[in-house]
C-alpha cells in the first residue's frame, strides 16, 4: 500500500513540477491575419517559442556570427520570448548554412515545410556571393528578419513599411518596430 501511495505521489509531483514550470508554447492557431496597414502580416509560424536549429557543416564563422547575433536581437526586442538554442542535427530538422549563388536575386531566405500555419521544420540561408555587399551590422539584421519569418511574420512589401524589419528588400533594417513587436505578441499570446 506504502509503495503505490510513493507511486502515486511522484506522478503528482511530475504532473505538476511540467505544469508548473513549462515554458514550451505549442502549436496554435492564429486569427488575425495582421495587414500591411498594421505593420505585421501573419504568415506561418513555427511550433514554439524557442526553436532548436544546428549550422550545416562548413558554415563560416562569419555566417554564425551574423545569426547569432540576430538571435540575440530577437530575444531581447521580444523581452526573451522568442529564441534560437543551438543543437545538433540529431535534436532537430532546423537548419542555417550560406550557399555561394552568384546567379541568384535572394540575399537570404527561409524555406520550410508546413502543416496548417505551422512550420514544422525550416532552412535559413545565407548567400555569400553577397557578402560583401552589407556591412556586418546589416548582415545581423538580415539574419533577424530571416529569425522572424521563423516566427511567423511576412514579408511587407507596402513603400510605407520601407523602414521596417519585415520590409522585403535586404540593408537598412533598424530592428523589430512596435507594429512588429505587436504582431508576435498576437501570435504567440505573451
């Protein structure tokens, strides 16, 4: 009787210990689409609030740099609710790597796979035939806009929105906007 009461009490205290203190947002779905007019459009998003990703073998130092970096903006523009955790490829289908296409328009991209709204499992891309093209400093904010649409926001493409993170056109990105912070408050409900 002893022991099934100890059984007992340890699956109370797991239940409630992950109840408690669980910080893992799952897989929802999002209403309000967002607008142009709105500063934030509303894609896809990825399935919680921290994403786990690994850098493809052969990925400069340069490259990790930029993404960490604008990791780090993203976490600290959304008050530590939105990150990146690097791991290994074993843990996870996230990847981030730079390809030298000179041929290409993209500077960097973000491709994924998707059920529903949800990414289930994204690539982000640097292309290096550009790297001399932006400073550091613009390459981080690149890397950030990349994060976002990880995240869940789309492109903006309005001549308005020319100043925002989530303009479409690679260079002179500031950070997240108020309109944009706005927008992932929405979609992950912090």
């Amino acid at each position: 009787m002893l022991s099934k009461f100890i059984a007992l009490t340890g699956i109370v205290c797991f239940v409630l210990f992950f109840t408690i203190f669980s910080s893992t947002t799952y897989a929802h779905t999002v209403s309000n689409n967002g607008s142009e007019s709105e500063g934030w459009v509303h894609g896809t998003h990825a399935t919680s609030k921290t994403q786990k990703y690994f850098y493809v073998v052969g990925t400069e130092q340069f490259w990790r740099d930029r993404f960490n970096n604008g990791a780090s903006y993203t976490s600290s523009e959304t008050g530590n609710q939105l990150k990146m955790v690097n791991d290994s490829a074993i843990n996870t289908n996230n990847y981030v790597e730079a390809q030298n296409v000179s041929n290409a328009t993209w500077v960097a991209r973000t491709v994924y796979n998707t059920s529903g709204q949800h990414k289930t499992t994204w690539w982000i891309q640097f292309n290096s035939a550009y790297k001399n093209e932006y400073s550091n400093s613009q390459w981080d904010r690149i890397a950030q806009h990349e994060i976002t649409h990880v995240f869940g926001l789309k492109d903006l493409y309005e001549n308005y929105n020319d100043y925002r993170l989530m303009w479409w056109q690679a260079g002179n990105y500031t950070g997240l906007t108020t309109a944009e912070k706005n927008g992932l408050k929405y979609i992950w409900g912090y």
